[in-house]
C-alpha cells in the first residue's frame, strides 16, 4: 500500500505538471495552444514553460498533506525534485 500511494503521488505529480504547463499556455498567451506550443519550442522554452507548470505541483501537495496522505505527497515532492534536477543538469551541461 505504501509504494503504490508514492506511484499515486508521482503520477499525479507528472499529470499536474503538464495542466499547469497547458494552463499556462492557455492563460497568458495570445495564440492558441498549437501555436503557444510551436512558439515554445522554437525559441527554446520549454524548461521555463515545465517549470512554471510544476508549480501546481504545490496544490496537489498541500492537497494530500491536508488529506492526510503523506506517502502521496511524497510522491509529488519526488516529481517535482526530479524535474528540478533534471532541468539543473540540463541546464549546467
């Protein structure tokens, strides 16, 4: 029960990221979202854009940890410490 309730949380972590990151492009962008998404990687973007959308991974967080379900939420912080850990090597190499 513990590991599948970290599955759970990291899914739900990946699954956050990218409906903050289609959000975000939804919200504050002038063209639709194929266009915002073409635009993105043509000028090298999307690590700011993933970024930006892992910050809804602070609701799901929250979220789990009210519920009461820490192996949930550290499932989320694992998602979110991977993503920050790979942007950083990415951006360092």
């Amino acid at each position: 029960m513990k590991n599948k309730d970290i599955i759970i949380g990291i899914v739900t972590g990946i699954i956050t990221t990218i409906i903050g990151s289609i959000l975000y492009l939804t919200f504050f962008s002038k063209f639709d979202l194929a266009t915002s998404f073409k635009q993105v990687m043509r000028f090298n973007s999307f690590n700011k854009l993933v970024n930006l959308g892992a910050l809804l991974n602070l609701a799901a967080f929250y979220f789990f940890l009210h519920k009461d379900q820490e192996q949930r939420a550290k499932g989320v912080l694992i998602t979110t410490i991977i993503l920050a850990f790979v942007f950083l090597i990415q951006k360092l190499f």
